[in-house]
C-alpha cells in the first residue's frame, strides 16, 4: 500500500513542552523536505536546521527522514522536532498542510499504514497501544515482550511443530507401502506432549496480559466499621482512605488506581451501607450501590466479631439479584476466640477470614482477588485482538487433548491434527495444506 494521501499530525502531547515532535507520511515527503528546508535529506541521519517559510525562519529544528520501505509506516516518512508550545507546532502543521496532497491525520492512520505495508501485525499494532496505555510497569514490560514479535516467533514454533507431526502420520498413512522411515508411535506422542506444553504456556501468557492489559475495578462494600478502608489501605499500601472507629467517616466513593502484583486496578472504598436518618450518609450508601454495579468485582466485608446481620444479608441478595460478581471477607477474626465454624448460618458464603490490625491471611487476600480478577476478565468480552487469539489457543488444546495416538486410528489423528494446526494458522494467516504434502516430500525418500 502506497496512499496518494501524505498524512501529518502532532506525535508528542498537546500544549508545553520542551519538545514537540511532528510526523509526515507518504508521497509527498520529499516536497515537504524541499519547501521547507531547501536541502536533500540522507536517510536516517538527524539533520539540526531552520524550518522557513519562504525568508522567513519559524523555528530551529531537527528533522529525520525516512526512506520507503525502512520506515515505521513503510512510506518515505519525516519527524520535525521543533521547539515545545501549541503555537510553535499548529504554526509548522498548518504550512505543512499548504502543500497539495496533504492533511491532518486520522487517530492510529500512521499504525493502519505499518499495517497496511506490512510492517507489523494486528497483534503488534495493538501491543504498541497496549504499551502507550500501560498502568503498570509490568503491563509495560508485557506490552514490550508482544511488541517484539516473540509471540508471533513462539506461535510459528508451535505450527511448525504440528506440521512435523502431521508430517509423520500422513506419511504412515499414505505411504505405509514404500520404503519410508518414521520416527514412531512414540516418538508422535511426545510431540504432541510438547506441543501441548507449549500451547498451555501461550495461553497462560495470554490470560496474565490481558489482565494486565486491562485496568479492573474493585469496590469495597460492607456495615459501617466493618474495616473497608483499612483494608483499601492495606490493599495500595498507602493512605488513600481515612480510618475512624467513628461509623460513617466515609462519605463518598472514594478511588485510588494502584498495582496489584503488575495487575492495574482501580479500588473504591464505599460509605457504609446501612438504614440512617442522615441524608449525607444515606446519599453515600446508594452512591456505594450504584458503584457496585459499575465495578469488575465486589469485595463484601464483614465484622466476623459481630456476625453477617440481615442487613449484610440483604445487600448480598442485592448483589446476587444484579449479577454482581462478589466475594465475601470476614475481617476482625483477631477481637473474638470463637471458630469460624460455629458460624454455620454464614460461614458457607466466606470466602476468606483476615485481621487486617493483626496482618492475618492478608496475602491470601492477595492472591484470592487476583484470582478473581483472572475469571472475571476471561469471562468478559474484550475489544483486543489477542482475546480472538487466546480463543484460538484454546480451541486447539481442547483438539489436542482430545488426542490419542494409536496406529489403529491414524486418520482420526491426523484430522484432529489438521484441525489444530487451522485453529493455529488462524493466528498465522498461513493456512496451506499443501504444507503437510510438501513436508513428507521434503523429509522422506519418496521419489526412489
């Protein structure tokens, strides 16, 4: 793809700056280097000099060029870096814009045109808005690793892995009269073992990155003093939420977006729901309800020294009728000696039993919510691309467990194969069987 259309637009925020960075893309590239800069450019080499407009010098600036195809969009590309300041950067794109065949740029146009040209795939061009996006460090370094193209690298493996094997059992199938080596039945089955290894690992990675991807949401809801924003404190390891054994303290829905072992999340401690004859209270605990229904996962405590009452009760049949994914947390295990277990009425519904004063079971706490957060994500519809990816992953595990290698059911085998290896080729785009053909020709002594 080569558009007649030179595309350009503002690469750095709007507004100061020490630095703003203007990006062109196509055609007319070099027109633009000519009018401006009345030099020719050498690929890929900085060049520190004057934008002018006729005499008239607007800024000093470093401009690169980029030759067609070894370019981020594959055309002839330009970045200016000009002095920082919205007047600096609308004053260089609007002359810029004089020039026929050019115009602003659509959101994500210069990433369509890579894409276009064959630069990255769908993946990769997702990965880098995944990393421009990224919360957290590790959802970063996640979004980097899929940028790289290791992901693409570790799907081809497999393919080419399945292909082997499919290599081998054609081959015991179609020419089980000729003079043709194999590996073996076993040697089959451990193929088709590593395979699933390497599968499982792929789609482990997936699931971790998509929670990392995303940012989830928490609220924190329960009686007033039940321990929500010790708990939220505890949670972001700072003091984002105020801790009073005074009941009500908190008013309003307050957040904080933290990182939850690489995880981003966004956390709502809630007012205390509970009847009260003070509007300001009150009006806290049908905001605290309203932002229960707009969260990823609720956490419901308790005062396990008090008990589950039956206005607990009825705020969990609330969330249950709503469909409101939650778990329940019993907190101040530390202010009585009696067993959890004699709570038969209520303790089925607990998930959990911590003391946050104490420091007891709070990592479990940890790892329960990421748990948690895991099924509500894979569970959730999801504008990613790699989602469609993990959909596929799974497919073809699903066939692969489904496989037994026996010589007595060799064209089953080979079908589930060929069916693993189209679920894999959806994520390659290299659907061929004319591959499987061409391999046991390539690897056995056919033509003899």
């Amino acid at each position: 793809m080569n558009s007649g259309e030179t595309i350009v637009s503002l690469s750095t925020p709007m507004g100061l700056g020490a630095i703003s960075l203007i990006r062109c893309s196509g055609l007319q590239t070099n027109k633009i280097i000519e009018t401006f800069f009345s030099k020719k450019f050498s690929p890929n080499e900085a060049n520190y000099l004057k934008f002018k407009k006729g005499d008239q010098v607007l800024d000093d600036v470093i401009a690169i060029f980029y030759k067609s195809p070894k370019s981020y969009t594959g055309e002839d590309m330009l970045e200016i870096m000009c002095h920082g300041g919205s007047v600096i950067y609308q004053m260089l794109i609007r002359e810029i814009l004089t020039i026929d065949g050019c115009r602003l740029a659509k959101p994500g146009e210069f990433s369509e045109r890579s894409y276009m040209n064959n630069k990255m795939g769908i993946f990769e061009a997702e990965s880098i808005c995944a990393l421009i996006n990224a919360k957290t460090e590790s959802a970063a370094l996640a979004a980097r690793e899929a940028l790289s193209g290791k992901f693409s690298q570790d799907v081809f493996d497999i393919d080419q892995m399945i292909l082997e094997t499919r290599v081998q059992v054609e081959a015991l199938l179609d020419f089980s009269d000729e003079d043709i080596e194999t590996e073996g039945q076993e040697e089959i089955q451990d193929c088709i073992e590593d395979s699933k290894k390497k599968i499982q690992g792929l789609i482990s990675k997936l699931q971790n990155n998509r929670l990392l991807y995303e940012t989830s949401k928490v609220a924190v809801l329960g009686m007033p003093n039940a321990g929500k924003s010790s708990l939220i404190n505890f949670l972001t390891d700072e003091d984002v939420s105020i801790v009073n054994e005074q009941a009500g303290t908190t008013r309003d829905v307050v957040s904080k977006i933290f990182s939850l072992d690489g995880i981003p999340v966004t956390i709502f401690d809630t007012a205390g729901i509970r009847e009260t004859d003070d509007s300001i209270e009150k009006e806290g605990s049908i905001k605290a309800m309203r932002q229960a229904k707009d969260v990823n996962l609720v956490i419901y405590l308790y005062d396990f020294s008090i008990g589950i009452k039956e206005d607990d009760m009825t705020i969990l049949r609330e969330l249950e009728k709503e469909n409101i994914r939650f778990l329940v947390v019993a907190n101040k295990i530390d202010l009585t000696k009696q067993d959890k277990v004699a709570y038969k009425s209520f303790a089925e519904a607990t998930e959990l039993f911590i003391s946050i004063k104490e420091n007891k079971n709070l990592n479990d706490m940890r790892m329960l919510l990421i748990d948690q957060l895991k099924k509500v994500i894979s569970e959730s519809t999801s504008g990613q691309y790699h989602a469609y990816h993990l959909r596929c992953l799974t497919a073809a595990l699903q066939e692969m467990d489904s496989l037994n290698v026996n010589l007595n059911e060799l064209e089953l085998v080979a079908e589930k194969l060929k069916s693993v290896q189209n679920y894999i080729s959806e994520i390659l785009e290299n659907k061929d069987d004319d591959r499987v053909l061409s391999g046991i020709f390539s690897n056995f002594c056919i033509g003899k």
